[in-house]
C-alpha cells in the first residue's frame, strides 16, 4: 500500500559518510540521503531522521520501529531478515587499513592479528567467514562506527582494520594509517524496509 502522507515516514540513519550521515546541526546528509529527498518529493512522503549506529538503525528496521534504513549492503543473511529495494543504489567493498609501519599486504597476514571491524557490518561478517575458510586466526575488536576502527589502529590498538571504500578514501587522511592494497567483500548498497511491511 501507499505510504500516507499524514504519517511521517521514519528513516534509519548511520554514520556512512558521504552516502549518509547526521552532520553537527542534526540534519541527515549524504548522497543517498539526497536521493531519498528527491524520491520523497515525488510521493509527497514527509521524511523523518533517526539517527544511531548500523546495529542500531538494523534492530530498529527488524522491530519496525523504522520504515526504511539506508545504505544497507544487501546479503542473503540479510534478505530472510529485510526486504531490500529492487536495484542497488551503489556498490561497495571492504578494504582494509594498517598502521603507517605494517608489513600487512595480503589477507592471510591477518593470521593472529588484532583486526577492528564494525559490528554488525557486512564487510565484518564477510571477513569473519573468509578467515574461517583460510584457517585464520584472528582476534576481532568491534567498534560501532567506521572512525572509530581508524582510531584503533592510528592508537596502535590493533594491527589493522575494515572500512568501506568509499569512507576510506574521504576519511583516509584525517588518521596516521595506510591503506592496504587488502580489498574483499564486494556488496550492493540499498535502502531496506521491515520484512512484508512495504
């Protein structure tokens, strides 16, 4: 059914610079933030922000507490749990950081390494089953937010960590880290909705 114009539509935010984000002033930002602006125009949806991390916005989307999240890369894992629009909006991929000195130039150089990942990210839970299958021996320390892995390892903290491509380049060389020539982890970004509520 049509989304009635009286009710706002609620819409998951996470910290994903630039595809999307909450700046200073508390506005939703980003490129698909302004995709949905213009989308939103053309149905009359009067769009309503909220922000939290990615676990946050993906909880929130399974209680239905929100209608829709963005920037959420599609997964089969995900797909029982989500209904996902028809066409990815963007495509995305993992790659990962080291401090400035590291040698870490391939993934099995992750064996007993400390890696900071993102919980409940898709490149995190790609990682997680690629070691697995190379027999790796990884310590994952998860952090909420794509800025905080980049501290950990600019903190020597943990030997690298996991970022999107896309954030990564923007955000790169706020932090004293090196980017890896470690890519893996190809998904497609979408908007997502509560399972058979859209």
């Amino acid at each position: 059914p049509p989304v009635c114009a009286a009710r706002p539509v609620k819409v998951g935010v996470h910290d994903n610079q630039p595809l999307s984000f909450v700046d200073a002033n508390g506005q939703a930002k980003g490129f698909l933030i302004d995709i949905l602006e213009y989308i939103g125009s053309k149905e009359g949806w009067r769009l309503e922000y909220i922000s939290g991390s990615l676990a946050e916005c993906l909880e929130r989307l399974k209680r239905g507490e929100i209608d829709l999240a963005v920037g959420i890369e599609y997964s089969r894992e995900r797909n029982r749990v989500y209904d996902f629009t028809y066409e990815d909006i963007f495509t995305d991929w993992g790659v990962a950081y080291t401090q400035e000195d590291s040698d870490i130039n391939q993934i099995v150089n992750f064996d007993n390494k400390k890696i900071a990942v993102v919980h409940d990210d898709i490149h995190y839970q790609n990682l997680r089953n690629l070691a697995k299958q190379l027999k790796l021996k990884c310590r994952f320390v998860e952090a909420y937010e794509y800025d905080a892995v980049l501290k950990l390892i600019e903190r020597k903290k943990v030997d690298a960590g996991v970022v999107n491509r896309l954030y990564g380049l923007e955000f790169e060389k706020d932090y004293r880290v090196s980017r890896s020539p470690i890519i893996f982890s190809h998904t497609e970004v979408h908007f997502a909705v509560p399972k058979k509520k859209h």
